[in-house]
C-alpha cells in the first residue's frame, strides 16, 4: 500500500493501471475509519482491480461555526486499517493541495441541497460537490463507494455525476451499526456515556416507524407523530423527521412503494442523524 | 467523419482511439462555422490523433432577452466544413440529450465572472462551464482549442479546469479577423450593410490602443479616454472598455508586462466584443 499526498504522484501511479485495463474503486473519505468506511472499502476491494482511498477533511463542506479543526484525525490509524483492507493507495492531500488561494470554482446541485441536512448547513454540500468532483477528477474511478449514513449526499452526488456526465459509478453501501443499533459515525466520539445511551432513541424511532408501517399504517403524519414522541424524550433539539421518496426527495401522501425515513437530532451540541429505506406494499 | 448525436455512441467510438493510445483534440462550438472556428479544427488536427468537434447551441448560456432562437445554425454546411479539415467525429446531441429537464447540477466560478461581459450577461458563464464540464466529461479530450475572441471564456474555463482538477490542457487560439480587421464572430450576420461599416470602429480602437502604448503611453486610464472617443462616435452604446492583468483580470495602475485591451460594445441589440493582449517593455 502507497500512501500519496501529490495529486501528479497518484495520477502516475494510477495511469499504470489503467494502461493494464485495471479497474479502479474509489472509497472518499474524511477519514477517522470505524467499520462504516471498513465495509465501503471492502465493497470497493470485491469489485475492482485497484482500490484508491482518499482521506481528506475537506473545510469548504463546514460551516464557520462547525467542527472542522475539532473533527477527529489519525491517519497513522486509517493507514494500517487499510493496509489490513488491502486498499492499494491512500491518497491524503494537504488543504494547500486541494484548494490553491483563492479558490473560486464550485459544483452545486441546487433545489434537493436546500433540504433535509441541507437546511440547517447551507452550503455544506457545495462543499460536498466540489470536493467530489476534484477527487473524482483526480482518481478518475470507474465506481465510486459512499454510505447510506450519509444518504442524501449519495442522492446528491448521483445527480451531479448523471448531470455533469461524469463516467463513473456512484454506488451506495449499507449501514453499518454498534450492536445496539447505533449508525457508526466518526463523529460518535464526540458523545460522553449518558448522551451515547440516549442516541439510541434516533434508531428506536425508524424501528418504531419500520414496526408500524409493517402493521399497515399508511399515513406518514402518524408514522412522524409516532416517531417525534420517542425523540422528544431523548433530545434537546429534534432538526428533522422526514418521510420522503428516496429517489428525489418527493413527498409522500401515502406510504407506497420505496419510502426513505430520515432523522436528524442534536444532543448539546452535536447534531446526529440516521435513517432507513423500506419497500411498502 | 462520423456525425453523432448520442452520448454512449461518442464515448464508445473515442474509447476505440484511446485503447490504441491515440490523442484526443476537441473543439466545442455552437456552429455556424466561420474562420475563426476553423482555425481552431486546424490547430486540433495538427495536434491530435483524433478531432471532436461538437456543435450545440447551448440554452442556459443564453438569457431570457438573449438571441438563442436567432442564433444562426447550419449543420449541414458545418459538416460540411469540417469534412474538408478532415475532423473525425461531430457531437452534435439535442437539447433533451444534454439536459434532461429537470437540470439543477451546475459549475460556477465566482468573481472573475462578475466582470467584463458577465456583468451585463447575468448567469452566461455558470452556463458556459457547466456545459463545458459536460462536454469534457463526454469526450474527455486530451486538449481542448478555445477562442482568444471569448477570451473571458478561455480564463474562466482554464480557472474552472485547474481548480476542478479536470484532465484535459485547455489552449488559446488567435482571433481570426475579416480583411478589414473585424473579428469573425457568427453574430456579425446580423449586422446591416451600415452596421457592419460602423462596427469597424471596435478594432480600430484597440489599434488605437496599441499605437499610443507603442509610442511610450503607460496611463491605461489616457489609452481608454483615447478608444472612447472612437467608440463613441460610431455606436450608440459602450458596455465597457477595459485594459487588466490577462490571467485574472486584476486592474492594472501602469502598463507593463502582459495586458489585456478589452471592449464590448452595442450596435442596436447586437453585441460586438474584441480584444488585444500586448506585451508592455
């Protein structure tokens, strides 16, 4: 496994493969690996010839007031779980690498990035296309690996890439949780042993919906009544609860056919978020 | 030469090319071929194995009072053109082809397209580089030939590429002018027997221009109070007049080095724009 912080350097490398007809999975992340990145990786490793992992904690996707210098990092870590992966290339730019001051050219995919997360971090994803579009550029993949944790990001990003026509495979990874049920996230450090307990309550609330809808409710208000109860309890500051069609982000009247549900809570200040995606009869 | 409307046919023909190693030169063009776009097919077919020359009049670069239902077209003829400069493939795909409504992903690079022609063409250049990102994801090229005429275009989309990081090396060509000095442009067709007299007058200021520089005139400020006078005796409206720094269009307090010598002008509706770069002792 190399471990490469020059974009020409990856380039080089890389375009060896690609002489030899290799294909080339791409895993971007921020790094701070738990086994949410692990399974993407190892998707990534069964479905490709070279498997390309970027670690890079991208500022232009914080808002002024979020965790970007606090954000969790140890690429001492990452490295040997991927060397365990068997990933070929960490790819791990300096900021100065990525954005050469000043740094004026953005990807936005509007109306679906005013939403859900969206709301309450403007801009966050424009920081999160642009970010990808350079990554994307620079490794060229022929699939790349995101989580469903993140699942309007994967909508987002699949849109620029079909829009921009950009030829590469935008492919969606399961949720890996803790054994209590809570969707791993790099950001779960952050919570001290009374809040970790409460945090279960954001999955208990999708059980909940998930129990309801498979005993024949329909209608998403009562689904969303239901859930907002169990929250409630737990969390100082509920951002959203949101039934949605997991394609675009439609709403929803009746519950039919490929529904997404979605969460997002604060506890103090840290916002958590999780969700799932059901098939209704 | 093949004439082609579809995506997945382009990209499966220029992979053929690629396997063989073959270099890939592209010219993206609304059409309507003059010489100026044909010295740019010239410059890719001296350069590159394979030539794509796509034509497409492009919606969203066009405002709501601009010309885009006018905009000359003549595919036949353009197929004809470029069978002579011996092209090998011509893009040409509809509208529903390259945006299908409806369309949200778009790249934008801010500031430099704030001024000059920006200015008066609100959102022109946000439709200019997501369409050029388009075309370079379509084709990916090896070198794209651009216009020194839009040399706005050519900075804002070489910004765009460097700071996306888009395999591809964009290259500037000469503008192409008329025996009488006018710039080739496809809109010149709309000018009357009268007009295209007067329209003399925008490349007779920038001669202006590089007279006084060449006898020792260093105050951009005197050069523009110069070509001013020129300019407005012969149109009814001058959009701007501007002497900056070529690479990002930074204001210029003395004349030295490389400066660029800008104008846009109106006859009636019709917008002229021309431009000089010197190289100042």
């Amino acid at each position: 496994m190399k471990v490469i912080k020059s974009i020409s350097k990856l380039r080089k490398e890389l375009q060896k493969g690609r002489d030899k007809k290799e294909t080339i999975g791409f895993v971007p992340t921020m790094g701070y690996f738990h086994k949410g990145h692990l399974s993407l990786i190892r998707c990534a490793r069964r479905e490709n010839d070279i498997v390309v992992v970027s670690i890079f904690v991208n500022p232009i996707q914080f808002g002024p007031h979020e965790d970007y210098k606090r954000y969790p990092r140890n690429l001492r870590r990452d490295a040997l779980l991927a060397r365990e992966e068997k990933v070929d290339y960490i790819f791990c730019p300096n900021v100065n690498t990525m954005y050469q001051s000043p740094h004026h050219t953005f990807v936005n995919v509007e109306k679906i990035t005013d939403i859900l997360c969206g709301l309450c971090r403007p801009g966050h994803f424009k920081g999160v296309t642009t970010v990808v579009s350079k990554l994307l550029h620079i490794v060229q993949p022929d699939n790349a690996y995101f989580g469903q944790k993140d699942y309007q990001q994967f909508v987002v990003i699949k849109k620029m890439v079909e829009e921009l026509n950009i030829p590469v495979k935008i492919k969606l990874c399961s949720i890996v949780r803790e054994h209590d049920g809570l969707a791993m996230s790099s950001r779960n450090v952050y919570l001290k042993p009374k809040e970790r307990i409460r945090a279960l309550a954001l999955y208990a609330s999708l059980c909940r919906a998930r129990h309801l809808i498979k005993h024949g409710e329909r209608n998403p208000q009562k689904v969303i009544t239901e859930m907002k109860k169990i929250l409630e309890k737990n969390f100082n500051k509920i951002d959203y609860i949101a039934i949605l069609n997991p394609d675009g982000f439609d709403s929803i009247k009746r519950l039919r056919g490929k529904i997404f549900i979605g969460v997002a809570v604060y506890i103090g200040k840290i916002r958590l978020i999780d969700n799932i995606i059901l098939k209704v009869k």
